[in-house]
C-alpha cells in the first residue's frame, strides 16, 4: 500500500470544477420534492415484509429495525451542526426549558478556562484517534476539511426520517437552507464501522440488513460520543453522522481509510465495502493522515463482479467517466457513477434495502491469513488481476447463505 498526497488523490480522481451539491438531490431526498422520481414508485419507505420463510420472519423484521434505533435516538439529539433538525431544536429546548440542570447534559462546558494544550499536535491527534476507537469506531482517520464535500444546502423532507414518501403520498415536499460551515472548522475526523461478514451472508433477507441498520445505529452513537469528546477538550465540533453534513467517501478516502470502489462505496484495507462511515468535523488543530492507493481502481477495472449482480444494472460496466448518470452524482469527480435512481427504485420495489454489491465484492471477505495474501497481490502483482477476479468467482464467492438454521446457529459476537 502506498501513499499519495492531496494533489495526486486530486489529479486522479478530480477532473475539474466541483460542483456544490445539495444534500436534497442525494436519492434518499428526492422523492420528496422531485415529481418525476416520486411518481415512478409506488412505496419509498421499504419497511420489508413478513414472510412465511427463513429469514423473512417476524423475528427477523424485528432485528433489522431494532437494531436501527440508535439513529431515531440521536437524530432527536444532534444540534451540533449547521441546521438541526426542527426535532432536535425542540428537544434541546425542551431539557433547558424544563430543567436547568440538565444544561450540563445539552450544553456540558469544560472548566472555565480549561482547554487541551495543542503544542503536540501528533499527541492530540494520538488521544483523538484512540478515544474514537474506544468509543466503538472500527477504524479512525483525519483529514483537512476540503469544502468541496460539504453540502451547499441541507435538505430535511417534510416528512421525519428516511422514508420521505410512503405509498400514496406524492410529493410532500421540504426545507432546503444555506450550510456555512466557519472558517474554524478545518480538520474531520472520519470514524469507519466494520460490518458483521457472517452475518452479511444472508443477504437478501432481514437478517442482512439488520447489519446495515446496526452500521447506522452503532456510528450515530460512537460520532456522538466522540463529538462530546473533543466539546470537553474545550473545541468546537459539527457532528456528520448518517450522512448529514457533507459526503463522506471522499473524506474518507482524503483521511487515507480506502480507495473508491466501481460499486461507488469506500473499500476499506481489511473490510472492503463492507463500512459504514461517519465523521466528525472541528476546530481542534490535528495531523491529517494520507490518501492510500492498494490496487482498487485497477482491480475494479478488471473485475465488475458488482456490475454483473447488480439486479438493476445500476453499476456500470466499462470505465471511469466524469459523466454523471443523474443529479445524485457529484459532478466534477471520476468514477464509475452509479445509477442511483434505478438502484433505489430497485429497493423501493422489492420493499428494502439491497446490499448485493456488498456482499459480492471480492474485497469484503474478512481480514484472515488466505484473504490478505491475495490482497497483498492484489497490491504488488496488480497485471495478474484477472486471475484472482477468476478464481473468486471459481470459488463461488459472494453466493448467500441459506439463513433455515439462522437462529439456532447464530453465536452473536461483539463487533
Ligand atoms: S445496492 Fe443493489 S441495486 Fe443498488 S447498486 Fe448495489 S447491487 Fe445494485
Ligand atoms: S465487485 Fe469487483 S468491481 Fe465491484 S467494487 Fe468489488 S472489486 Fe470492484
């Protein structure tokens, strides 16, 4: 694995003017407000079904949405970022309003005066990155705050949450404000959590997707925590959790946790596609890490195993273009863009999330001895790529698991 500076990440993957996005033209909002996308679906909010079969059962459908909860906890909590939600302002509201001693929860101040000495900033950065790990972040990256990621505008839909359209309901419309992010604020710290391979497997069930839920859950809680964190240091932080704030892969590819993937997710070191990601960003003076380069752009330009599964032919097969497929793609970057709008689509017509191209990918086998050695040549022998994409579909890799025995067998761990 090597590194790269900033202006070489650049003069790969940058191909001209950013455009500022929107948060609302990210496929999650657009239902909301886009006519055209709202009308060619008939139910956004893919809550999943309850099936007469193995791992589509009530239980099943139990734990992807408990395991979700974190995130509905802490949407109601975040007023540390440039537009908080109407909810969380009522929220905090509510507890200074009620109870001025629950200020120290909502707005909890160091000792007057108090403030971490920056002089060493290689050790500010150590305690930042080990404090993230601690509070459950699987990996932990910094980068400089490049403006180009953060949101022209946030976007909350009408309706709370995700499911921004239920069945019927048309266009409902939302608040589209002006993001400032101060001058301040230069430094994020980018937080990865790793999700549970084994229980990935049983995609396309309830089950796989109670590992994603739990992904978002697992990062608004840590992201918390580590923001208030770096507020007791006696710093200022905007808390990017669940996709608020900016976009994060190119953050975290700056913060040196992976390259870009064809299936347009991050592909982490050891667990692949397989992260969720969230960040923190502040005022506190870091160490920014590296942008890393282990093989990804040349293996994906020989693999295209996600291309091939993908059940809406949403990932293209050929190569990297700065043509965007749709509004939902940063233009100005070089990628290999995904149809977000026929991806999504395909959720909302099969009532729930897909992880297909996660589950697929040949990087997102977990980190053992016989998987790392063929990453390592996927680094160092990159002209034999085709071999190894042969081999992993010879293998039979990525092919789900049958979840019959799921509950019987399942020996949970902690992540
Ligand atoms: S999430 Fe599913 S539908 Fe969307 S791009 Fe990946 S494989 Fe295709
Ligand atoms: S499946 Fe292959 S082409 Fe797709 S992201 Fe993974 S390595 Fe790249």
């Amino acid at each position: 694995m090597k590194t790269l500076t900033l202006d070489e990440w650049d003069s790969k993957y940058v191909v001209g003017e950013i455009e500022p996005f929107a948060q609302g033209n990210t496929m999650f909002n657009r239902p909301a407000w886009d006519g055209e996308v709202n009308s060619r679906l008939d139910d956004w909010s893919f809550v999943g079904e309850v099936k007469d079969k193995p791992g589509y059962g009530l239980e099943d459908l139990a734990l992807r949405w408990a395991a979700r909860r974190g995130t509905m906890l802490l949407s109601h909590f975040n007023w540390y970022r440039p537009n908080p939600t109407p909810m969380s302002l009522a929220v905090k509201e509510m507890f200074e309003s009620r109870d001025p001693s629950l200020r120290s929860i909502t707005g909890y101040k160091p000792p007057e005066g108090k403030k971490i000495d920056v002089c060493d900033l290689e050790r500010i950065t150590r305690i930042v990155k080990k404090a993230a790990l601690w509070f459950g972040a699987d990996d932990v990256g910094i980068c400089r705050l490049d403006k180009r990621w953060v949101y022209s505008h946030t976007f909350q839909p009408q309706k709370a949450g995700h499911i921004a359209s239920d069945r019927g309901a048309g266009v409902t419309g939302g608040n589209s404000v002006p993001q400032e992010i101060p001058q301040e604020f230069r430094h994020a710290v980018v937080l990865v959590f790793s999700e549970d391979y084994d229980m990935m497997k049983y995609y396309p069930t309830h089950i796989a997707h109670a590992v994603t839920s739990m992904g978002y859950s697992r990062m608004a809680i840590t992201n918390n925590y580590l923001a208030a964190f770096i507020r007791h240091l006696g710093f200022q932080t905007i808390d990017g959790t669940t996709n608020a704030v900016s976009l994060t892969i190119p953050m975290a590819m700056q913060a040196g946790l992976g390259d870009l993937g064809r299936n347009g997710l991050l592909i982490h070191p050891k667990s692949g596609p397989r992260v969720r990601l969230s960040k923190v960003i502040t005022d506190l003076p870091l160490v920014p890490d590296a942008p890393v380069d282990f093989g990804v752009t040349e293996f994906c330009d020989k693999c295209g195993i996600c291309a091939d599964n993908c059940p809406s032919r949403s990932i293209g097969r050929g190569g990297r273009t700065s043509e965007p497929n749709s509004i939902s793609n940063l233009r100005g970057t070089k990628k290999w863009p995904i149809n977000a709008e026929t991806c999504r689509m395909y959720w909302a017509q099969a009532n729930k999330p897909c992880t297909t191209c996660i589950a697929f990918c040949p990087y997102t086998k977990p980190y053992a001895r016989f998987h790392r050695t063929v990453r390592w040549f996927t680094d160092h022998l990159r002209w034999a790529d085709p071999v190894y994409v042969k081999m992993d579909t010879l293998f039979g890799y990525g092919k789900p698991e049958s979840p019959r025995n799921f509950w019987e067998e399942w020996d949970p761990k902690r992540h």
